[in-house]
C-alpha cells in the first residue's frame, strides 16, 4: 500500500512516519512538505535513504503538483498533518493559516475524489472546541461538545473539519478525523510550550510564562497519537471524529517548574509575561469513543515521557541549536520582545 503523510517533516507526522515504517515495514510512504520555518528535512535523514520512502517538497495548496504525485503514486490513503500549528503566530499573521489549512485540505480531499483514493484523513486539534472553565472539573471535550473556536488557528482548523465532514456527506469521500489534545516528545519545534522550556532553561535563559500560568493542557506522548491514527486508519467509521488525550491535564506552570527540576535550573528563571490575546484556559478531552470502539489507550505515562522528552533534546542539542540560530531569532525577539510590562528583551 502508499500511504501520502503531509507535513511529515514536522512534529507529529515525522514521528507518524517513523511509527509507520517500523509498524508496516512492507509499506510506500510518500512524505509531502513544503519545508517552512516548522519543516525540517534533516528530521527526516534516516528514513530519506531507505526503500519504500520518498519525501517531496511539495505545498498542498499547489493542485497541480499535487494532482502529478497522485498521477504518478496512486495513494491508497492520505494522512493530512501538514499545517500551520502556532496559535501566537496566527494572532500575528492569520492569513497563511486560512490557505494552508483550509485551501491545502480542500485540495488533498479534491485530489483524493479524482483519483479515488480509499482515505482522507484529516489530524485535527481539540482546539476546535474553544476552551473550558477551571472551575469546572467535571467538564470535557467529547465528539459531541459544539465548535466554538478562539484563534484564528482553531477557525482555520474548524473550518477544514467541516469541510471535511461536508465531503464525506456530499461526495462520499471516506473521510475520518482525529482531534487531539497537547502532544510532547522528540522533534518539536522549540517555539512551543516545552521544548522552549528546555532550550531556554539550558541556556539560562527567561522562561516566559503568559499570564499567570494557570492555564491547563490535556498531554499526549507522541507516539500514542501517532498509534490512535493507526488505528483510525484500521477501523474506524467514515465520516466520525475522534477525539484522542489520556486525562493528563497539567497547569502551564507546573510543566515549567518540573523542567526546571529535571535540568536543575532555579525557578527563578521563571518571568510571568503578558498574556496570550484570547488565551484558552483549559482543554480536556473525553476520549471514551476512541477506547470503546477502537481499543485505544494512552501507553506512555507523563512521568516518563517527559524524562525520556528532556533526554532526547539534552542528546539531540545539534538538532535545535540550528534551528535556535537562523530565522527563529527574528521570532522570538519579535514575539517575546513586547511581551514584559517594562517593554525591555527577554
Ligand atoms: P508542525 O508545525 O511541527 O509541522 C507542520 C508541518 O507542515 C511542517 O513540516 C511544515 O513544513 C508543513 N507544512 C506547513 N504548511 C504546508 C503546506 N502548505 N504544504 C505542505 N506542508 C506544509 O506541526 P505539528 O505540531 O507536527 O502538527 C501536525 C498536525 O497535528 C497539524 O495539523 C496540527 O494542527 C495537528 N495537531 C497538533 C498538536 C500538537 O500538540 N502539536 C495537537 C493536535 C493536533
Ligand atoms: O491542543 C492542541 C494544540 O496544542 C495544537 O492544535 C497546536 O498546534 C499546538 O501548538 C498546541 O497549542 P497550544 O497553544 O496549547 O500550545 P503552545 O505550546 O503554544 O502553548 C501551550 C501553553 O503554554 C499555552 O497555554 C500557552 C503557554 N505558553 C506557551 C509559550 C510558547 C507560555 O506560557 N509561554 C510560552 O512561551
């Protein structure tokens, strides 16, 4: 079988691939990325030269190229990751995220009706469900809790959901879509939440927390989103989303402080910054539906997965030092510049 990851030089989807080539060894996978700021190919160097892998620097809002590599690879199934991911970015420029996201899923599911590919499935966020209360513990995102979106990033990814839905509906298209909550782990681009943590802290530098912290995320090891996909994939029912997490809500600065113990860095390197414009609280996923029907379960426990996370990014420093040194310091200047009440660099 051939099986098209998008953005498979990102986070999640070069961890999806690693997964698939060693679980369906037997098994084409054809990686399509466009290499933004967030695509690294060098993520991607031990599988590049192995049978059965192709990676192509493709955009999924180009339909002629992509209309040539379906021509040319006949995909059986197609994982869409590719995406823009960065929720303060889309507050500072949304317009890319309304064409990757929404434009570039409209054109792999227009692609898979041409060619009749056997399925579309669509890696969505549980950001689509906005946000709950703190103090609402009993609260959760299930399947059926109503869109409600906060960010131009959640809108773009609500919109290529619906579109998503309204193709299976319309077209037929075998569709399925997966929502899930924070994912942590190897090759996460060092603007997010933990690996920023970590690079900052090894470098003694900030660590600038919005707001007060008190936000909570839902965590998920990489790996067991990348087997709820599989198992998706496998067996579940067209035109459903699933909502995937493993009840591991953790507040933001609870996160930070155990970083800071892990390294042995004070927790004076701690700096409350300004809050995030229209900042989720916090996110919970039910995910009864994916363990009653699919068997589904979390198999990586935080304590874990976070050591084995901040050991992978100690022995890997090479690989985000060269991101840390070109264009990302331009970012984060600029993000975290106008971040402190006093105006001055972090
Ligand atoms: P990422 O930002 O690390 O990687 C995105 C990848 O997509 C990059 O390799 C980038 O080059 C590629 N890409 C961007 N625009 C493209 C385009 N127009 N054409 C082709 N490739 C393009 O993202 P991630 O964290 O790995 O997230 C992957 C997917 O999972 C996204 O759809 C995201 O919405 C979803 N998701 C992420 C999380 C999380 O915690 N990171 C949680 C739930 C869902
Ligand atoms: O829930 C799934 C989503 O998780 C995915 O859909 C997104 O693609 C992914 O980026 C992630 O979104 P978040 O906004 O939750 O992740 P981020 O790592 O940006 O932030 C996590 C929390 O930490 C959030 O409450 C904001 C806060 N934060 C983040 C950064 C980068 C800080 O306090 N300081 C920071 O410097």
């Amino acid at each position: 079988m051939t099986i098209f990851v998008t953005g498979g030089a990102g986070f999640i989807g070069s961890n999806f691939i690693f997964y698939w080539k060693r679980q369906h060894p037997e098994d084409r996978v054809v990686c399509l990325d466009s290499l933004t700021y967030a695509g690294n190919l060098s993520t991607l160097k031990d599988v590049l030269k192995q049978p059965g892998f192709r990676f192509v620097k493709a955009d999924i809002t180009d339909r002629k190229t992509v209309w040539q590599l379906f021509e040319e690879e006949k995909p059986e199934v197609v994982v869409n990751f590719a995406a823009e991911t960065h929720v303060d970015r889309s507050i500072e420029q949304p317009e890319v995220f309304l064409d990757t996201n929404i434009k570039g899923t409209a054109v792999l599911m227009d692609a898979c009706r041409f060619f009749g590919t056997g399925r579309f499935h669509q890696v969505s966020t549980d950001e689509v469900y906005g946000d709950l209360p703190l103090d609402r513990p009993d609260l959760f995102f299930t399947e059926e809790t109503p869109i409600h979106t906060s960010s131009p990033y959640s809108s773009s990814k609500a919109a290529a959901d619906l579109l998503a839905l309204s193709y299976f509906r319309t077209y037929g298209l075998p569709v399925t879509i997966s929502r899930c909550s924070n994912n942590y782990g190897p090759y996460q681009f060092p603007e997010k939440l933990i690996p920023l943590m970590i690079a900052n802290a090894l470098h003694d530098k900030p660590l600038p927390v919005y707001g007060t912290g008190a936000n909570v995320r839902d965590w998920l090891y990489v790996e067991d989103h990348c087997k709820a996909i599989d198992l998706i994939l496998q067996n579940g029912r067209l035109g459903e989303a699933y909502n995937i997490g493993g009840h591991n809500e953790m507040k933001n600065l609870d996160i930070v402080r155990l970083i800071c113990r892990e390294l042995k860095k004070p927790e004076s390197l701690i700096t409350y910054v300004a809050d995030r414009k229209g900042h989720d609280m916090r996110y919970a996923i039910d995910p009864a539906k994916i363990h009653q029907e699919l068997g589904w379960l979390p198999e990586t426990k935080f304590a874990d997965g976070i050591h084995q996370t901040i050991e992978w990014y100690l022995t890997h420093q090479e690989w985000w030092e060269e991101i840390l040194s070109g264009d990302y310091q331009n970012y984060y200047n600029r993000m975290y510049g106008s971040r402190l009440a006093n105006g001055g660099q972090l």
